[in-house]
C-alpha cells in the first residue's frame, strides 16, 4: 500500500491500464503464452525465461528516478502497430509456425503498453520494454550451423598446431582417439545467455543507445568465437592425458569456467566505457516536476484505449479459429506411380537397407521399394493432419533423416541441390548417410499441393497461402534414396535429380 501511496498522480491510471492490458494478453492469448512456459519448463536452455518479466521489471525500478519524472500519455496511432502485430500472429497461427506466432504475442502486449506509455514514455523505456522479447524461445534452428562452425573452427586450430586429423562432417578423429560435436557442443547455451545477460549490461552501464548496440552486438559475437577455442582447449587436454581428461564431467566444468572468464573479461572491458548514472542528468527535472501540484489521478481516459486493446487482440484468434474450420486437414499421400512405372522402375521388396526416417508423429507414413535394373530406389511419404492440435508437423525442426545419436546411422554429409523443372527451379535437401553396412544418398522436401521446397520457411508459407485460398490439395513430406558409395555421388545424385522431377511435375 505504501509502494502505491508513493507512486505519483500522474502515473497511477497507466499502471492500472498496464495490469488491465496484460492480463487480457494473458487471457486472450492463453494457449501462445502457455506454449512458451512449456518451453521454459521442459528445455534447460531456455529455463532462464523465467527470469525475464522479473528481470524488465527490475531494470524499469532501478531507473524508476527518472521515470516519475515523466509524463505518460495515451498515444493512438500506435493502434497501427496493434493491428499489424495481430496480422503477423494470424498468419503465423494458421501456418502453425510457433515461434513466429510467440514473438507476435509478446509484440502485442509491448504495442499495447507502448500505446498506454505514449511514445517519449515507451522511447525511454525501449530496452526493458524490448527485453520481454527474450521470453520468447528461440535458437534451436542455428544449432546445425553453430555445430558447422564448432568442427570446423576446432579441427581448424588442430592442424595449425600441427595435429594429423582426419575430418567426416561433424566426426573427426585425432591419433588419441574420435570425436564427435553433438547439440551440445554448439555453444547455444553460451550464446543466448551471453546475450541476455549482454543485454541487461548494456541498459545498465551505457546511456547512449550506440553504445548499448555496440555492446549487445560484441555479445553476440565473443560467446561464437570463444565456443570455438573452448573446444579446440577440451580436445588439447583429452590428447595430451592420453584421454583420461576432459571425458566426463570435467569437460562441462572446463567449457562452464572458461565460458565464465570469457564474460567476465567482455564485462570488465565494456566498463571503462561506462557512463555516468542517468539520474545525474535528471536531477534538476525530477526537481522542477516535484515542485508541480498533482491533480487527482484520472481514469476515464483509459476506456477508450483498453476498449480498443480488447477488441484488436480477440479479432485475431476469432479469425483464424473460423478460417481453420471452413478447411478440414488432409492426411492422405500420393499413391499412384504411373510415372515411375513408364520410366522402366517396378516395384520390388524391401532391399532391407535398415534405414527409417526419424519424423514427429505423421499421421500416415509409406515406404515403397522399385528397381530400374540397374538401380534400386526407395521412397518415403509422410503426411500430418490436425497439425493445430498438438500432433505432428509437417515443417518441424524434429523431422529428421538421422538423429544426433543414432546408434546405427550417421550423416556424412548434408547440403542442398537445384532440380530444374517447368515450374521452375527447385531446391531440395541432399544428405549422405552411413550405417556398418550400407550408405544411403537422399534427396528430401516438402511438397504443399503443386509447391514442392526443400526450404522449411517456404513450406510455412505454401502452407499458409493453401489455408487462406481454401485450397484442399495434399500436403506431405517425401524422401528418395538410394545405395550410393563414396565414387557414386555423382551417379547417384542425377538418378535421383531424375525421379524427383518427375514426382514433382505429376504430383
């Protein structure tokens, strides 16, 4: 009661607005929020989205001098940003992409409150206000690409100091023994708590926005490049015990302690640029707004507003909730190979490869096996329905041809191929793969009716495009391969460039 007695006249209708405006967001969009403390709760990498609301609101306090001396005013064009975050979320619900449809969420609720604020307000306020976006879970797509640079960068600093190593996609093996850069080697943990944590360290030492982005940028950088020595550092200690170090669970506390030297040098550096505190600057403001009689606090003001936050943020699940009932999902896959058959392939038993794809729940799935004489080919489909209801996705970082740990396959190579068809040029996924008897080449992508992508991002939108135009054609996952050796890849690669055309022209 005291706290509330303290806060000024003028600012106490906005925090009521402020309570009003979170809990509709909340309220309205209960299934996206609940989405991202899913996250949170069951992913140690993002645990720290706990911390985030508590976090902004601490650095809103710890500046809180300043800030009554500010007047917040009621800004209307700010409606504009409302309703086109409220579009982005729309179209990012009914093309199921979920970390779009996260950030347009916490989007929301920041114009919401940039509209109770008024601009000079919400200006000032812009980095605790913009540091809620880090609620939103997100990163897991840079893993494969950080894995990339971590081998690369590692095997890289092993030949210049003079190692033989023998190097296999993300597998390289040294005289001592094998390595192998898995999730966790990626350094994504370092990185996003490095910019978190860079984030909140800028707001509080530097004044000056070019400044902060400087220092939020070098926090982006230094964790990159330092995941990578911490690496080669690991490796070097396991070589040269013989490998009796840097195995178990000493090989986390060494990445954890360098990790920590490494920020605490980014923090100490970034310090003899500091600036002074800023209510050395708002001194004699605070002064001249104290000295000012307060009238009564006025709520009347605030109808209009929170009426407009109503009626903006429930347009959007109304919407999408009718569209995604005028279309019914299909969950059906392509049967007929009439195609295959007129260029000389005939259908023939399961050559027993061993070889199964690692999908998230479809709801059909089909191998079928044909023989051309000279080759044998194997294709796999995989079609999701009621994708809005939890269960698979077409599009999903955890549709994979091989897992992390697989005990029998390993991916070789990865990368992509340029198909040439009447439509176009389409480019799909390429992967080798490897078991103790058998290596695999394959050819994968998305076909959305006629759209066939290799791109997930292009996939979401065929899908979205199919939903607003009604369109009811099939959608599905499809992968070619085929036994392949490592003189073949070639040979193989245009076999399969030849079938693919020709599926994606008939489909």
């Amino acid at each position: 009661m005291k706290m509330m007695q303290d806060v000024p006249q003028h600012w106490r209708p906005t925090m009521v607005g402020t309570a009003v405006v979170t809990l509709l967001s909340a309220i309205i969009f209960y299934d996206t929020w609940v989405s991202i403390v899913r996250i949170w709760w069951r992913s140690d990498t993002f645990t720290h989205g706990f911390l985030i609301i508590p976090i902004s609101l601490w650095l809103i306090w710890t500046n809180r001098h300043h800030y009554r001396a500010l007047r917040p005013g009621i800004s209307g064009s700010v409606v504009t940003v409302i309703f086109a975050c409220g579009l982005v979320w729309l179209l990012a619900d009914l093309s199921n992409v979920q970390v779009i449809r996260q950030y347009a969420a916490v989007a929301l609720l920041i114009s919401a409150l940039w509209m109770l604020l008024g601009h000079r307000v919400a200006f000032n306020m812009m980095m605790p206000l913009g540091f809620l976006l880090f609620m939103v879970p997100n990163g897991e797509d840079l893993i494969p690409p950080l894995m990339n640079y971590t081998a690369n960068f590692t095997v890289w600093m092993l030949r210049l100091t003079g190692l033989s190593v023998y190097k296999e996609g993300l597998n390289f093996t040294l005289t001592s023994g094998n390595w192998s850069v898995v999730e966790g080697c990626s350094g994504l943990r370092y990185l996003i708590a490095s910019i978190t944590l860079g984030f909140v360290y800028a707001y509080l030492t530097y004044n000056q926005y070019w400044k902060r982005v400087v220092f939020v940028l070098l926090a982006i950088i230094v964790p990159i490049i330092a995941n990578g020595f911490r690496a080669y550092m690991i490796v070097m200690i396991a070589h040269y015990s013989d490998m009796k170090l840097a195995l178990g669970v000493d090989h986390y506390i060494y990445g954890g302690v360098f990790f920590g030297l490494v920020m605490l040098l980014l923090f100490f550096l970034g310090s003899f640029w500091r600036d002074p505190p800023l209510q050395q600057f708002d001194a004699e403001k605070k002064r001249r707004v104290g000295g000012r009689h307060e009238q009564r606090a006025n709520y009347r003001p605030l109808l209009f507003p929170l009426v407009t936050v109503l009626i903006a943020f429930s347009l959007w699940p109304l919407t999408s909730a009718w569209m995604k009932h005028q279309q019914a999902d299909r969950a059906d896959i392509r049967q007929s190979f009439a195609t295959l058959h007129a260029m000389g392939w005939q259908e023939t038993p399961d050559p027993l490869w061993g070889w199964k794809a690692q999908f998230n729940g479809p709801t059909t799935e089909s191998y079928r096996y044909f023989s051309n004489g000279e080759h044998k080919l194997g294709i796999y489909q995989a079609a999701f329905a009621d994708e809005h209801e939890g269960g698979g996705e077409l599009v999903n970082s955890q549709n994979l041809v091989v897992r992390q740990k697989d005990p029998v396959w390993k991916q070789i190579t990865s990368g992509q191929v340029e198909i040439i068809t009447e439509y176009g040029t389409v480019t799909v996924n390429e992967y080798v793969i490897r078991s103790q008897f058998h290596q695999l080449h394959l050819l994968r992508w998305h076909q959305v009716g006629a759209k066939a992508t290799g791109s997930p991002y292009l996939a979401k939108l065929h899908q979205m495009i199919k939903l607003l135009t009604a369109d009811s054609s099939r959608e599905q996952q499809v992968v070619l391969f085929t036994e392949t050796s490592e003189y073949d890849y070639d040979k193989t690669r245009e076999m399969l460039k030849g079938v693919a055309v020709n599926w994606i022209k008939n489909d």
